[in-house]
C-alpha cells in the first residue's frame, strides 16, 4: 500500500451528530461483549456496538463521536476496516454506533481452531501492520499525548515512575503514521473478502514502532486462561513462534533497529497500566523498572 492521508477527506467525513432512537426490538442478537459496549446484530448487513447503560452518558456521547470520526478517517485512508454510520442511536436510553456488519472469526480464534494455519496467519498480520504505518491520519489524536495521559493516570506508578516513563517518552522520536494503539490477533477478523482491522478507538498517529512496541507488550504479558502447565508451556510457545514470524514479515516491509522497539517498551508498559488489567500489574511494573 502505497502512503496515503486522511487529512484532506477529515472535514467531510465528520459524521453527523444527529442521534436516532430505536426500540429494543430493534436489537438482534448479541454478537460480543466487552467492559463498556455490547455489540448487537442491527439488520442483516450491519451491527450495533451499543455502550453499557452504566456508562456516564457525557462520556459516552464524546466516545461514541470520536469514534465514528476515527472510523471514517481510518476508511478514507484505505485501510480494511468497518464502515462507520452517520447517525448515533439510542436504545431505552443506551447510545450507540452502527458499523458495517464483518462475518468471520478473528485471527485468534481461527489459530484456536486450525493451528497449522499460524504461521501464514503470522505473516498476514505483519503484512497489515506494515501496510497501517504506510498510511497517515494527522487529525488522530497524537500518541504522545495518549500515552502522557495514560501514564499519568496509572495508579499503580509512583510519581518517580511516572516522571522517569514521561523523560523517557520525551527523548523517543514521534511521527505522523496511522497507528491501531491495540493491534492483536483479536482484532483481525478473517471474512470472505480478506482481513479486517476492528476496534481503532485507540488509533493515533505517531511512531510506528512505539506501535509495535504495543503489540509486542500484549504478547509478553498474554496468558491463556488455563491450569495445566503442560498446555500453558505449549500456548506460550505457540504464541512465541507467531510473534517471530510476525515480526520478520512486518521488518521486511518497514525495517526498524530492535534497540529502538526496546526502548519504547517500558513507556507502553508504564501507560498500559492505567487499563488495570487484573493480573498484569507485576510483569507491567517489572517492564518499568527498566527506566
């Protein structure tokens, strides 16, 4: 893919701000589940990702707008994602925004499924990658404020922690490429008409290794929800062989010094923990210490 911009398309591709209300009948079934949304089936041809009734609604109004705007920026600028739609919806008081519906597994479950397909699945997800920093979005929010603000709101840092993380982040070099912000397997979904990235409410423009640096973050720190050691020595190797493989395709299309991904990784490491993922403030905190 060749390098692209969103910036001249941004101003007519805001979407409207307009909010439709729709009975709960109107819900078909429910397709996935996360910590603040749900998402629905909405017709035949498209879904409803619908915010948690606990969700503060101002927050849920500015989240659901930025979103469909990081959407559309994201489809100008070519990339294989689901198309936003213009309008918020409301259902018995919950807001929402429709997408274009993509039947298909993610990644990971089709590697859970057919292991033998890992080692191509790898290289499709370094080639997407790679094919995502080719692409530029300046209207995204700017990655070193994201992750400023999320290492300042990290609970389990200390405020020298915090100081030497934001140090850090101000010494590494910034940019302007379209990055994901969450780029896992998980967030690939294999349809009919090839792979699709979902999931962009983190997406940013800034550094495609810091980017990388993300993805490499959520492989170190992953761990199946499992008891037998035998089967998680396995999975651990499993996800040891994908990681190579989707490292190698990624560095063949845009090659980058591994001293440079090493030194963004305790900064992800030390805003990744402002998520409060149960389970993963040790091995986080042991990344940061390397500052």
């Amino acid at each position: 893919m060749t390098r692209q911009t969103a910036a001249a398309a941004s101003d007519q591709l805001t979407p409207a701000r307009s909010t439709v209300t729709a009975p709960a009948d109107h819900l078909g079934p429910l397709l996935g589940a996360g910590r603040t949304a749900e998402v629905f089936g909405w017709g035949a041809t498209h879904v409803l990702k619908l915010y948690r009734a606990e969700m503060p609604r101002a927050w849920v109004e500015d989240e659901v707008r930025r979103e469909a705007r990081i959407a559309h920026l994201v489809t100008a600028a070519g990339l294989p994602a689901p198309v936003a739609g213009g309008a918020l919806v409301e259902v018995e008081g919950r807001l929402g925004i429709v997408y274009t519906r993509m039947d298909g597994p993610s990644m990971l479950d089709a590697m859970a499924q057919q292991p033998a397909t890992a080692s191509v699945l790898a290289i499709t997800f370094g080639d997407l990658h790679a094919a995502m920093h080719g692409c530029s979005a300046p209207a995204l929010p700017a990655q070193r404020a994201t992750l400023t603000h999320a290492i300042d709101h990290a609970p389990a840092l200390t405020a020298p922690q915090k100081q030497r993380a934001q140090q850090r982040l101000a010494q590494l070099t910034g940019g302007d490429a379209l990055c994901h912000g969450d780029f896992h397997p998980g967030n690939i979904l294999l349809t009919a008409q090839g792979p699709v990235i979902i999931d962009w409410v983190t997406a940013c423009r800034g550094n495609p290794v810091a980017d990388v640096a993300r993805t490499t973050l959520l492989f170190r720190i992953a761990r199946a929800p499992v008891e037998d050691e035998a089967l998680q020595a396995a999975i651990d190797q499993a996800r040891q062989h994908f990681y190579a493989a989707y490292i190698s395709a990624y560095q063949k299309r845009r090659p980058f010094a591994s001293a440079h991904l090493d030194a963004w990784l305790p900064v992800l490491a030390a805003a990744r923990l402002s998520e409060q993922i149960d389970g993963e403030e040790e091995p986080l905190l042991e990344m940061v210490g390397a500052l």
